[in-house]
C-alpha cells in the first residue's frame, strides 16, 4: 500500500512538473492583412515586416501586393498573371510576370516598376539580394534550354548570362556578396553549381560544378558567408550536405546527416545553422530538425503531426507549419522554446520569418487563403495558447 501512494505521489508530481513547463503563452501581435474574396499567396516578409504577395484581384489573374507597414499597394494591375515575388530588406521587389506572349522579370524599386528582361523566350524563379541585383533563369534565345542570368548595377540594367549550356539550369539564388548558386539537369541528373560575381563589374568566375554524382542534389541554399546547404539521395533517403564553397580549393561537403530515412529541403543562417525536414522513424511522418555546428542535429518537433516548410534567420529562430489534413498551425523556435503562433480550425501554412522576427503566412480562414503577419513587437501574453516544448533533445542518426 505504501509503495502505492509513493507512486501515486511521484506521479502526480511529474504531472504537475509537466503542466508547470507547459505554462499557457501566447504571443498576440498576429494581423490579417487581406480579407478578400480570392486567394492570396507565397507571402515573403523583410527585416522592416514589409510584406510582398500575390492575389487575384478580380478573380481572373495574379497581381502582386505590397504591404509597406502602412499601407498596402497593389504594385500591378493588368489582364496578365504577375506571380511569385521576392523582397530584400531596402523594400526592392522582384516578380514573374506575363506580358501576353511569354514571361519577363520586373523590379519595383520603391518607386518604378522596371521590366528586367524584354525577350521573346521565357524568364521565371526570379530572387533579388540586399544590394538590388537580381538573378533568374530565362530560356536561352538560341536554344530551348533555361539558362542562368544576373542583372545588376540597377537602374543602368548591366546583364550577365552565367550559362550556355546544353541542359537546363534552374532555381538560383544569390547572396549579398554576389555568389549565385543555381540547380541543372545535366545528364539526366540533378546537380548543383556556383560562380563568384562579386567582383563585377570586374571579371567573374567560371561556373563550378559543386557535386557530381549519380543522385539526385537538389534544394541548394547559400548564406552570406559562402556556406552551402543542399539535399542527396533518393527519394527514399535523402541526407542534407554543407559546404563553405569559397576555400580553395574547394572542400569535401560535410555531411551533416546519415540514416536510412528522408532529410530534405535545408535553410541556412549566416552562422552556418541548418534547418531541415527529415523523418526519423522511416513512416510518413515529417519531423523540423535544427544543426548548430555539431552533429546530432536537435529535433524541434517530435509529434505525430507532420511538420514542413522550415525556415531560419539570423538569430536561429526557426518558423515551419505542422498538422494533419487540412488543420495546420504556424509554430515558432526562439532558441529555447517551440511556440505554437495560431490556434484555429482550418489551414495555415508556408511560413516565412525576416531578421528581425517577423512571420508570416497564408491561412484559409474562409475558404479562401489570406495573408497573415506576426510582428514580435507587438506580442503580449496571453493564456490562450501554450508552449509545445523546450528543447533538450538531439537526432537520432
């Protein structure tokens, strides 16, 4: 009987600890800043909380929207669609739109919107560094094949084509240092290459390839000090790859993953810390880990609800949705605790965080998907939500 109620005790203890840790918090300070009839989407977010998306204004195409803070100003207005933009941290956006025969880049540079390309062949994935340049791939006008290209020193519109090749290259990006590193399809496999521009307008490096295998690379993402993250594998076990592409020579990628599962689609900060989606468990369930520089990655969600999207700044919070079916949430890593930001009844997903905190999002409050902001400046307390965890934990590998 007494070691029963030791039990007991001990137990209800533990109860109580867990409820203790688990304290109700909240953070307020989260806007709707559409509330429409038509869908808005691929919201992207800068250190100042300016907020760039695109929606269906009439029902009929895609126009891109910028939230200033403010205001929010519908940047195109036309019978084409105006799709995926990107802003830096000047308030610069950069987008695909169609101009009735194919594709072009534009750039709205806080006061004119500036077509970056002018052709009769497409040019999409356009993404746009703090300095202004901007870099996308267009179809080669002698050629069929995607190709890399760079347009900077704005608004003079100098252009650099980095490729000619007889394949397809595709999904670059580009740091404030002017290092590009973009994806091809070469041989019937995925590749990844880079090339240092920051010299221009001096000469450039040659396009280098960083991996050349059998597997599939893909996803490469560059920080501002020329660290590169990327995915290998299979479909079936993919493993997430580091490399600092500036030594010279160039170092074996360090491999920052090694089990029989999927990790796939890194970010990466300017401290080189990687975040990812793997699945540690072999099923169908996606898990957020988190590499700070040793190895095994720390797991910031470990729950039966499948978590995507993650992201980083550069203060190592982390941002991703998790959920199952149609009900995902928007939960937050400050470097110690998983915070839950949304608590509703239908879909919130995509997340994006700045530097400075912000996030936001899309979520289908209505049956149609809005844009939501979180400003960290303005959450208080609240008892409605809760911590999910604080994170102790490591990966298993």
């Amino acid at each position: 009987m007494k070691k029963s109620i030791r039990v007991l005790l001990v137990t209800a203890f533990m109860i109580f600890s867990f409820a203790f840790l688990f304290h109700a918090q909240v953070y307020a300070g989260i806007s709707q800043l559409t509330d429409d009839s038509y869908s808005d989407w691929d919201a992207q977010v800068n250190a100042n909380g300016w907020v760039v998306w695109h929606g269906s204004e009439d029902g009929d195409d895609y126009e891109i929207f910028l939230y200033n803070g403010t205001d929010t100003l519908q940047l195109t207005d036309n019978t084409e669609e105006d799709k995926y933009p990107q802003i830096n941290d000047n308030g610069w956006v950069v987008w695909e739109g169609n101009d009735g025969n194919d594709n072009e880049i534009y750039l709205y540079d806080g006061t004119d919107i500036i077509p970056l390309s002018d052709n009769s062949f497409n040019d999409r994935s356009p993404q746009i560094n703090n300095n202004g340049w901007v870099v996308w791939e267009g179809e080669d006008d002698s050629s069929a094949y995607y190709q890399i290209y760079l347009c900077y020193e704005l608004p003079a519109l100098t252009q650099v084509k980095f490729t000619s090749t007889d394949y397809n290259n595709f999904n670059p990006r580009i740091n404030d240092n002017g290092w590009v590193i973009w994806e091809a399809f070469k041989e019937g496999n995925r590749e990844i290459f880079f090339c240092d521009a920051s010299n221009l307008p001096g000469i450039i490096s040659e396009p280098t390839q960083l991996t050349d295998n059998s597997s599939y690379d893909g996803h490469p993402r560059i920080n501002n000090n020329e660290q590169v993250v990327w995915d290998f594998g299979t479909d079936d076990n993919q493993e997430i790859y580091l490399c600092d592409i500036s030594d010279s020579p160039l170092p074996s990628p360090s491999q920052l993953t090694e089990n029989g599962y999927r990790d796939m689609h890194p970010q990466i900060n300017d401290d080189g810390h990687v975040v990812w989606r793997g699945n540690d468990e072999g099923g169908t369930i996606d898990e957020i880990f988190l590499y700070t520089g040793t190895t095994p990655a720390t797991p910031l969600a470990d729950n039966a609800a499948n978590g995507l999207d993650p992201q980083i700044n550069n203060d190592g919070y982390v941002v991703w949705d998790a959920g199952i079916g149609d009900n995902r949430e928007i939960y937050l890593y400050d470097g110690r605790d998983v915070i839950q930001i949304t608590d509703n009844s239908y879909d919130d997903n995509s997340p994006q965080i700045s530097d400075a905190g912000h996030v936001v999002w899309h979520g289908s409050p209505d049956g149609t998907y809005e844009i939501f902001l979180y400003t960290p400046d303005a959450a208080e307390e609240d008892d409605d939500f809760c911590f999910i965890s604080t994170v102790l934990g490591s990966y298993k590998e």
